[in-house]
C-alpha cells in the first residue's frame, strides 16, 4: 500500500476518533420527508446541548441547504480542508447544495466519483469534535448509502423512515436488508406522514393509514422510534426555508419529534463504540442523561438553571418585549447545557411575560435590553434579570455568562 494511501486512510480515522456517533438517515423510497425528518432529528439533537454536524451526501438532489435557509451560501476552504457553515452557532452543515452554483444545476457523476467526494466530506471536512453526526441520504440502497456506511465504520447506526402504506414498507424492507449485509446497526424505524393535523382544529386524521412503520419494526425486531403526522407547517416552514423544530416548537409535531430524540440519546447501545467508550472518556461532551421537561420543572433545584434570551431569528433581540421567540436553555448542576428550545411567547400585554416565563420555570433572563417595569416584574417573581448583553446565539449567551466572560453594555431598551 502506497504512503499517500496509509496517510489519507490516517487522517479520515482521525477524522472518525472524533465523531462519537453517525446516525446515516435512509428511506426505501423517495417522498417520504426523509430529508426533513433528517434536519429536524439533527436540529433537535443540538438543542439538547449535543455538537452536531448534518452531512448531506444526497449528490443529485441535495434538499438540506434549502430547509435550513442556506440556499445561495457557499462552504469555505482552507489549505486541503473543507470547512462547513456553521447554523445557529453549534451546528456544522456540508452538502453538495453548498458547493455548486444555481439550483438548475445538474450533477451527472457516475459511481466511482461520487464514492470519492462522499469519502471527502468526511476526510476532509473540518467538523472538529461532534457528538453526533446525522447524515442525509438519497433514497435506496444504492452508491452514496452504501459508500458512507462503509466509510464510518463501527460508530454507527441506520435510522429508516417510511410512511405508512404498504407500497412505502415494502421499499423499507430492502433497507433492512441492506444494513444487516452491511452489519449496520438499526437505531430504529420513523413513520413519517402518521396522519395528518388539521391546521383549524389541529385534530388527527389518518389519511394514508397508519401503523405501517411499527408493524415492520415488530415483525424485523427492529426498535420504533415514533411516527410523524403530517402537519401543514412542516410545508410552510420548508418552503420558507425557516427549520421547523425552531419555529414550531409547542406544536404536536413538535412534540412527536422531541419524544423521538428522546428515545435516540436515552439508547446506551446506541453511544457504544468499538471500544466501549466510558463515560470519562467523552471530553468535554454534554450528557447523554437528558433530563425531560418534566425532570426540570423545580425552578433552581440543585444547580439547575432554566435561562430565557430573547431573540429574533434565532439571534439575541435587543428588545426583550418585541422578540420574536425565546430560547429556553437548561443547565446542569455543573453548569453544563442540556437542552435548548425555541418557544414562541403569547400575545404582547403589559406584565404578561414576566409571569409566563416565571411559570415555565424560568430564574433567569438574559436581555439586550429591558424596560425597568418589566425588572421590576422579574423581581416580584424572584426571577433574576440581566440587561445589556451583547452576542448573537442564546446558547453562547448563556455559556459566556455561566463562565463569567459575558459582554455588558448599555441597557438598550430603558424605558
């Protein structure tokens, strides 16, 4: 073996040491939303405080640029490294959608040269430490699943969507298939288009049946993960090129994604690897141990803290009572992030907010700027308030003030 082939398989092991786990995200047939069950898995992983990074190897119709609004972005280089667009500050995001110019364009590559760009986004990616790594696959059983799932090696496992009717499952069943040829381990079976949400009264219809996906897994021994109804905003937000799971976070399908990540870091087989990794051996990594929103309802328990930072599209607002969501961030009694979520706050009146956040278990808010009768809310609600931050991301936010190296400024919004 050449020299040159020895080093370029050392560094993509040294690429690998540093992923704990790759979820590669598979379906036996196209339209089944794998793409977005993708984006919103990873997104909702991060928000648990888990280094994530999405790999689109989805060559000829790569759909994960547009869903998370980088339509027209372009990756970096630097020297023989890629260097992947970040989101929201923790998310790192490579796709062939963020090399090539023009939606129109078509990439007519033939099996050999796409193996050899797959092996690329992960060689010569600098994705850095990441806890989990989700990866968006074309449908089928075909080149670019087969590439990365030899590539990844043994800290892997296969999430499979389907929708419901049998025409879908009987596609799913080649998946199947294809991972125990391959020895890939199935984290589980998403049935995506459970039902639909009638966007009026919100409740469930069944519409291309249901119960399709949880059949196969319990005739395959496979575990289920959860369905996915099929919910007009998911449409609106895609289109909008706004993620989902940030905008729409109280929704049921919301919800039903949060209860599947569950499921996903709650599996301790899932976090093994090949040398079974200890819990001391994950530097500088978040817990796996999620704590529910149950777990987390006594306000200052312990430790833990509940953070509220205003924000518009996903950054720091200025303006704590014109944001257009807040992130909930909660910490561990080490001061470690464990979860983050985006919640829409209710229709503005005067003195609402101090008692909707304050009830949602809230002890502290982290604002641009804040009117005084608004502190002075806070503080009859024993919440602790801190004006004039300066930064972008809610999560860097609260780690900067957890580590004391928080940017103050003026009050911007003293009235």
């Amino acid at each position: 073996m050449s020299s040159e082939k020895l080093n370029e398989d050392a560094l993509l092991q040294n690429k690998l040491d540093r992923i704990r786990h790759t979820f590669i995200v598979l379906s036996g047939k196209g339209g089944v939303g794998k793409s977005t069950v993708a984006v919103n898995l990873a997104l909702s992983l991060s928000l648990r405080g888990m280094r994530t990074g999405i790999l689109d190897v989805d060559i000829h119709g790569p759909s994960v640029p547009k869903l998370l609004g980088l339509t027209g972005m372009r990756v970096g280089v630097s020297g023989e490294e890629i260097i992947p667009l970040e989101l929201y500050g923790h998310i790192k995001v490579v796709s062939m959608g963020l090399l090539i110019s023009g939606n129109e364009q078509a990439v007519i590559w033939r099996g050999p040269l796409k193996a050899s760009v797959i092996r690329q986004f992960v060689q010569n990616v600098a994705w850095g430490e990441l806890d989990a790594l989700v990866v968006d696959c074309p449908p089928g059983t075909g080149d670019e699943p087969l590439s990365i799932a030899q590539l990844v090696g043994k800290k892997a496992s296969a999430i499979i969507v389907t929708t419901p009717q049998l025409v879908a499952t009987i596609d799913v069943e080649k998946c199947i298939t294809f991972c125990r040829q391959l020895e890939l381990p199935i984290a589980g079976i998403i049935e995506n288009m459970s039902g639909f949400v009638c966007p009026h009264c919100g409740k469930e219809v069944d519409i291309f049946s249901s119960g399709g996906g949880q059949n196969l897994a319990m005739a395959y021994n496979i575990p289920f993960l959860g369905s996915i109804p099929l919910d007009p905003d998911i449409v609106k937000s895609g289109d909008a090129e706004q993620p989902y799971i940030y905008l729409y976070s109280q929704t049921k399908t919301a919800q039903r994604f949060d209860e599947i990540v569950d499921r996903i870091v709650s599996s301790k087989e899932i976090w093994k690897s090949d040398t079974e990794v200890k819990a001391n051996d994950i530097s500088n990594s978040a817990p796996i141990d999620v704590k529910t929103k149950d777990d987390n309802q006594e306000k200052g328990g312990n430790g833990f803290m509940r953070f509220a930072v205003p924000t518009y599209q996903g950054k720091l607002c200025a303006h704590f009572g014109h944001c257009e969501a807040f992130a909930i961030i909660d910490t561990d009694n080490n001061g470690n992030i464990i979860k983050e979520v985006f919640e829409n706050p209710p229709p503005h009146e005067p003195g609402l907010l101090p008692r909707w956040l304050s009830e949602k278990g809230v002890n502290c808010v982290i604002a641009g700027g804040m009117g005084s009768r608004a502190q002075q809310l806070f503080a009859q609600q024993g919440v602790k308030v801190v004006t004039g931050a300066q930064g972008e991301y809610p999560r860097d936010v609260v780690e900067q003030y957890l580590k004391g190296t928080l940017q103050i400024g003026a009050n911007t919004c003293d009235h």
